[in-house]
C-alpha cells in the first residue's frame, strides 16, 4: 500500500512538471477570413461635436474682453455665437435688458474675440460663449432654443 501511493505521489509531481512551457514561442498563425460587414449605426446630429464653448469664466469691470482665437470670419458669417450670463439663480442668453433692475448687457462679436458690455458690474456674475459652426441646423428646426440654457445644453451635450 506503501509503495502504491508512494507510485502515486511520484506519477503526480511528474505530470505537473511535465505540462511547463519548453522552447521557443511558434510562429504566428495565418490571418483568418474577412468577418462579415455590421449593421449600419443611426446618424448622429449633425455637427454637434463641432460646438465650442467655454468653462464659466468671471469677469471685473463694466467690460469683459475675452479673446477667443477659435472665432474665425467663417464662424462669425455663417456660424451662431451665443453669450450666456449666469446670475447664480439664473442663467440668461444675452443681449439682455431689465426695465426692473435697469441691467443692460451686450455682446459684440469680432475675429478672435467678444466683448460684453454692461451697466451691471461683470464681477458678480459669470459668462460662456458657445459657438456652433454654419452647417448646423438653426435654433427651431435643429430642437434647439438658444434662450433655455438647459434645453440647449442638453441638445449640444454640452455641461451646464
């Protein structure tokens, strides 16, 4: 009985040590036919990987410049350029106008920047520009509505 599991035991180790690797890797196999051609995937929106925007950005005084060397003649010709005003309860598409409080806010658009200029002082509130390139369906047809901050961020995936 012994010598029966001794036999065992020693069958045992010799079948473990003798399943390792030994020599050199072969050589790569020949390349398998073409898979067949997948389903075609639905069209995305047009174009909304193109939009630009900025982070929320603050700003001192009664003017903001802000240089924005991706604001081509092209965009500005063919393309929309929008200003957002985030007053911490709101946010609001500019131009702006309050009769209420007598604020008065406007963008001016030029090649490699905007201004905005304003009656209300610009350090309480915080600005973003979004610019969609021509090509893109326009503010009704596309399901857009530039004026809803929200609505238009969640059509352009953009991160309110």
């Amino acid at each position: 009985m012994k010598t029966t599991l001794l036999l065992l035991a020693g069958l045992l180790m010799i079948s473990c040590f003798a399943c390792s690797k030994t020599g050199p890797e072969g050589p790569q196999g020949a390349q398998g036919p073409k898979g067949d051609k997948g389903a075609t995937g639905n069209q995305g929106n047009t174009g909304t990987a193109n939009v630009i925007y900025s982070p929320w950005k603050s700003f001192k005084g009664l003017v903001a410049q802000w240089p924005i060397p991706a604001l081509t003649r092209e965009l500005l010709d063919k393309g929309v350029t929008l200003v957002y005003a985030d007053f911490g309860s709101t946010v609001l598409l500019l131009p702006y106008a309050s009769n209420a409080g007598d604020i008065k806010m406007y963008p001016q658009f030029y090649v490699g920047g905007l201004n905005v200029v304003s009656n209300y002082p610009l350090d309480v509130i915080k600005l973003r520009y979004v610019i969609i390139p021509g090509g893109i369906a326009g503010r009704r047809a596309s399901g857009a509505d530039f004026s809803d901050y929200q609505a238009m961020c969640g059509y352009y995936h953009i991160q309110p």
